[in-house]
C-alpha cells in the first residue's frame, strides 16, 4: 500500500472516531489494491454541497484514494465490528466485511465519514471476498443519490470506480468500489454487537459517542425532563422517531429496502446498505424486491412493521442503558403513533391535501387514501406515474372528469366507475383548498422520475460493455426528480413488459 503524494484531497485532515472510541469497536485494516482502476461516475453536486475542492476528484490520485488502491496522507482505514437479526433470526457477529472506513473529513455538511465499499476483505468477511461488483455498485451508486433526490435521508455517493479485475457471484462479474459518505455509519446492529456480549461499557461509550457527535437533541430533551431525564430513553425516543419518519417516506415513494436486518438499519435514520431495492411499479402492496426473501418477510407492506421489530432488537440493546423496562417500553410504543402519523402527513402532501399552516392532514385524507390505495392495489396501478399524473390534473385547476388532465389519470383504471367514484370525493375534499397550492406541494412531492430496476439495469448493461453514460445521465436526472426535465420523458414512462422478468437478489 502506498501512500499517494499530497494533492487537492490529501488537503483535507482526517479524524478517525472509530480509533479514537477505542480498540474494541474496529480494526485497522488497508484496502486491497485493485488492478487498473478506473472512473465510472464522480458526483460533483455532492463534492460541492460538501464544498469539498473542485478538483478533488480529478487527479489521478483522487482515482487511485477511492479505488482503495493508495491511501490519502493520514487516512487510517478501519473495518468496524457489530452483530445483527438477520431475516428474524440472530445471526451472531458480523461486522464490515467489505467497507473500510477511510477517516472523517469536515465539510460544509458537518464531519462525513468516507467509506470504501468493496475495496478488499477484512477480519469480518467471513467467507466474502470483500468485494463488490460493478452492478450492485451501479445501483447503491445511484439509488443514494435518487433518495437524497427525494429528500429522503439516506447515505450519500462520492464517487464510483472500477476495475477489471474480476469478481464470482454466480458468474463472472467485475469489481467496483463505491465511496459512500454520511455522518455516521453506526448501525442498530453496533449497539446489538456489546449489548450481546454483555460488555456495557463500550456500549455506553458507543451510546455517548452518538449522542455527542450526531444527536446533540438527546441531551437537551433530557434535560427538559423528557422520559424522566434518562438519555438514554431519549436516545432511543429520537431513533425511534427518525426511523418512523424515514419509514413513512419510503411507503410513500413506493421503496422497498429489501433487506432490513438490523444491521442494515442506521442510528442516524439513513436509508444504508443499498441491495435487493426496488421502487414499485404497478402498486402491489405485497411486493418482495429480494428474490432471496422467500418468506416475503421484508415485503413492501411489512416494511413499517419490521422497522418496529428492528426497533425492538434495538430497545433490548439499549436496556443495559435505560435501565427501566417500562421506559423502554413506553418509547417503542410511541412507534405506533409516531409511524401512522408520519404516514398520514406523507399522503396528505402527496394528495394536496396537507395544511400548509398546521402539522395534522384533511380530516378525510385518510379516508381516502385508504380507499385510494385499494383502488391501486386492485388494479396493479403504476405508483409513481399515478401520483404524477394525479398532480397535473390537480394543476390543470379543472375538476372536471372530462378534462384532459383528469382523462390521463383515468385512463390508468380498467374499472372506471371505482375511478371516478374515488374522483368525486377527491374533488370535493378539494374544492375549498386553494389548488393552486396544492398542485405546487404534489408536484414537489410526487416525483416524475424514480430509479426504477430497468433503468439501472440499462445503464448497469451498458456500463459492462464500458460505456458509463448512462449512469451519468440518471445521476443527474435523479438528483431532481421533482423537475419536469421535458427532454427526458422517456425516463418518466412505463415499464416495459420486461422489467416484471428483473429478478434482484443478495448477491452483490
Ligand atoms: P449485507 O447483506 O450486504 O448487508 O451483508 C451482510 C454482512 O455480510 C455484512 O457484514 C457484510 O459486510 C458482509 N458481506 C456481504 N458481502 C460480502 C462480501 N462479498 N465480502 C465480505 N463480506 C461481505
Ligand atoms: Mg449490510
């Protein structure tokens, strides 16, 4: 391993918390060389919202850093370990088995975490190769940026490189290594990891660590009395509350994870560890992304209830902390109103319905979102180009069924009496809001464009035959997906019939 001559991001200064927590919590470990290493993407929205240098992802330097092939001056890599639920069942120690933490750099976002993903194994690969493959990296690559497009808390994407060396799954594939970036990696399933071992003090060190650097709220809300002034309950409070929101906006968006073991599940609320996800196409509540999940048990529908689950695991980590059952209990039940109603304003936004001036929803959104997504379900509707659909006719400021905004959304049903009876109630609930405004908050709610499993798996055919511009040009089209973007609607259309024949797995 070599260390690469001083250039535009070896200006930076690196922190490593994880070294800094103490040697329980990571090992160092160096990224494994990968050979002729090359560019696939470099994200300069996200270099610059970090404000970051401009050409910090230009120099040849800059390749060999985020391939995993030389280290940035005073980078220290660590692979970190933590335990996990995986598919329900405890699955004991894993850890970081093929992302390297490279350091902390601070940025105009706040201290970021850089990791590499997919640059070589580490003591926590278990069987893996540490390795990740060209497509699944496409895909995290991109479906990062598409989540933070959408507003959506999620890890970020710096950059994307690859390699010819090749990589097995269940052929022959090539390797990638993506460079994720957010405040903190820490997962459910770090807490899980000491609260197993019975070793609480690193568990508390971890719980502070958390709290100082990433959720500064606990410590406030404590001491205004919050759950009897115990932190810890707090800290639980706020994750439960994050996790409620992030949830909420996924079912909204018709995202399905995949794979929501608890060590997939972060800390800070992040959507983290892109695999098996799917956007939904024709709205199918029982939908399973995961042709690994046979039991459906990560299933679009069951997503809100397994995040509640994932909570749980989290609670009984935290127990040694809170120190009072009930407490503990008390705050994973705030779940169930804090998931509904985050659930109900996420709607009210995508019908036009939300008041602009209070938190809570139209009485009757939901009613009709209810009814509504019945209605979908029952004849399979496309999720996305439904609500955007549903957001021009609210723009056309006609509620005329015969208008031809209206007669778009219409022809999406097979059964048009179910349609139009739903109309009717949509439009009355509509008539006295101002529509004008409402059109404004669906159309920035309900995005034209989402990453659906065709698109990246266009641009993933593409980018095996060397040509990356397709995962350049739905990088950009992402990154707004609320903007009409008249030139790409093609983007915006249907599925072809055979985006039903994607079959998406673990393997990556
Ligand atoms: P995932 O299902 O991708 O969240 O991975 C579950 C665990 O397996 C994590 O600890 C990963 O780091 C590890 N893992 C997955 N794929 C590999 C691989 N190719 N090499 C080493 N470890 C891996
Ligand atoms: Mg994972």
């Amino acid at each position: 391993m070599s260390t690469s001559a001083p250039s535009s991001h070896d200006s930076l200064t690196w922190h490593q918390p994880w070294v800094d927590l103490g040697e329980a919590f990571a090992t160092r470990v160096n990224p494994t060389p990968l050979n002729a290493p090359y560019w696939i993407n470099r994200n300069t929205a996200l270099l610059q919202d970090l404000d970051w240098p401009s050409q910090g992802l230009s120099s040849p330097d800059a390749l060999l850093a985020f391939s995993g092939c030389a280290l940035p001056l005073g980078a220290q890599p660590v692979a970190t370990v933590y335990s996990g639920h995986q598919f329900g069942m405890w699955a004991g120690q894993l850890g970081d088995g093929r992302a390297l933490s490279l350091g902390a750099v601070d940025s105009a976002l706040g201290r970021q975490d850089i990791q590499l993903k997919g640059a070589g194994p580490t003591p926590y690969s278990r069987r893996g190769d540490g390795r990740a493959v060209l497509r699944s990296s496409i895909r995290e690559y991109l479906c990062s940026e598409a989540m933070h497009g959408l507003g959506i808390a999620t890890t970020r994407a710096l950059c994307l490189t690859g390699s010819p060396q090749t990589v097995y799954r269940e052929e022959m594939e090539t390797a990638a290594v993506v460079t994720r970036v957010a405040p903190s990696f820490v997962r459910f399933g770090h807490f899980e990891h000491f609260a197993a071992q019975g070793q609480h003090a690193p568990l508390k060190i971890l719980a502070d660590h958390v709290m100082t650097q990433h959720l500064p709220e606990c410590a406030t809300r404590a001491a205004g009395g919050e759950h009897q002034g115990n932190v810890f309950a707090v800290l639980l409070q706020v994750v439960t509350e994050k996790t409620a929101l992030m949830l909420a906006q996924w079912q909204a968006v018709g995202f399905c994870h995949g794979v929501m073991n608890t060590d997939n599940m972060s800390i800070l609320g992040l959507t983290l560890d892109y695999g098996p996800f799917q956007f939904l196409d024709g709205f199918n509540p029982r939908h399973i992304c995961n042709h690994s999940d046979t039991q459906g048990r990560y299933a679009y529908h069951r997503q809100p209830n397994v995040a509640y689950w994932n909570l749980y695991c989290l609670g009984q980590a935290l127990a040694p902390l809170i120190n009072n059952q009930d407490l503990t209990l008390a705050v994973l039940e705030s779940y169930k109103t804090l998931f509904p109603q985050a659930l109900d304003r996420a709607m009210a936004l995508k019908l036009g319905l939300a008041e602009t001036s209070a938190p809570g929803a139209h009485p009757e959104c939901r009613a009709l979102t209810d009814s509504l997504l019945t209605l979908l379900a029952k004849e399979q509707v496309d999720f996305t180009v439904f609500w955007r659909r549903l957001s021009q006719a609210v723009a056309s400021a006609s509620l005329e069924p015969d208008h031809p905004a209206w007669v778009q959304v219409r022809d999406l049903f097979l059964d048009r009496s179910a349609w139009a009876d739903w109309q009717t109630l949509y439009a009355q609930a509509l008539q006295n809001s101002d529509r004008a405004a409402a059109a404004r908050t669906m159309l920035a709610h309900n995005p034209k464009y989402v990453l659906r499993n065709h698109l990246a798996e266009i641009a993933i055919r593409q980018a095996k035959l060397g040509d990356f511009s397709e995962v350049d040009k739905l990088l950009n089209l992402l990154q707004s997906p609320f903007d009409e973007h008249p030139t790409q609607e093609a983007y915006a259309q249907l599925p072809p019939d055979w985006a039903s024949s994607i079959e998406i797995s673990c393997s990556s």
